[in-house]
C-alpha cells in the first residue's frame, strides 16, 4: 500500500465515522434530496472554507476541517443516489448503507490511484486554497450539466465531477495533516 492510499484510506475511515453516527441521528432523510441539492451543499461547504481562506478569520468554531469531510461525505451521498436513481427505497440497514458508501469509496479510490501513477502526485505541491478552487470549479461544472440535464457533448458526467472533488478534499486533508493526526492517536 502506497502512502497516499494509506492517509487516504485513514481519512475516509474519520468521514465514514461521522457518516455512520449521523445516520443513526438521522436515517436516511439524505434520500429525498435531488442531485441539484447536494451540489448545493458542497457549495455552501466549498465556499465556507474559500470565504475563510481569503479571510483569515471566521466566526463560527467549526474548523474548514469540518467542511472538507462534509464534502467528502456529501460527494458519496450524490453518487449513491446517482446510483439509486429510479428506486423508491428510503430506508437501507446499517449494513446495506455501509456497502454503498464502501463500494462508491473503492470506485473513487481507484480513479484515484490511476490518476496518481499519471499525474506523479502532482496534487502534493499544490496548495490547499488551490484545491479548494477546484472543488468549486468542479461545482460549477456540475452545476452546468445539472442544468442541461446530464447531456454532455465531451465531457464526463457528474459521477466523474464528484469524484474529483471527493478526491481534492481528501487531499486537503491530508495536506493540512489529518492523516498524521489520526495515526498519532492509533
């Protein structure tokens, strides 16, 4: 296992934690939102965390941390809707719905891995503000495609788009030490 797939695999581990007690606070409730909804809510967490960059300073105690891991977990969320797209389902065990974040993580892991062995990492000297514009250019984007109602002529869907940010905010995480702080407390 290579580094970069050991602190991701820790950080989804903190993500799916909190995604597991939050549906047990919850349920699914997540399952009546519309695609165009939880782009939203990566928005509003992706702009939170550039409005504080730019800053230097916030109100609220809730760390950009916080809001990075929300747009990993709501990234996961959209793509398993986008996969339960035509089912009426609502409720799913603990089991169930743990597969489905687990499968969507794999998914997201591997384009993950390939993009790494071509791209060399380059993801390690870039700055996190910078990831954070590309989360919201990605937002956008989806957003675009959202309101063209998924047609694309030459670019990939939405799925790929919430790949890529899932993946940005992990890198942020472990830019900003999450990983090494996890690993410290095991």
């Amino acid at each position: 296992m290579t580094k970069t797939e050991f602190e991701y695999r820790q950080i989804i581990a903190i993500c799916r934690e909190l995604f597991q007690k939050k549906n047990k606070d919850y349920g699914t409730s997540w399952r009546i939102l519309r695609l165009s909804s939880l782009t939203d809510q990566i928005f509003i967490k992706a702009q939170r965390i550039r409005s504080i960059q730019e800053k230097g300073v916030q109100k609220i105690d809730d760390g950009i941390e916080g809001e990075f891991i929300g747009i990993i977990n709501y990234c996961i969320i959209a793509m398993i809707q986008k996969q339960l797209e035509g089912s009426a389902q609502m409720e799913f065990s603990e089991h169930e719905l743990g597969d489905l974040y687990d499968e969507q993580v794999a998914k997201t892991l591997n384009l993950l891995l390939n993009k790494n062995h071509d791209y060399g990492e380059a993801w390690r000297d870039m700055r996190v503000s910078s990831m954070t514009d590309l989360i919201l250019m990605k937002i956008f984007r989806t957003k675009q495609i959202e309101d063209n109602q998924g047609q694309t002529l030459v670019s990939e869907g939405v799925e790929a788009n919430y790949q890529d940010m899932l993946n940005y905010a992990v890198f942020c995480l472990i830019q900003m030490g999450m990983a090494q702080q996890q690993q410290q407390q095991q």
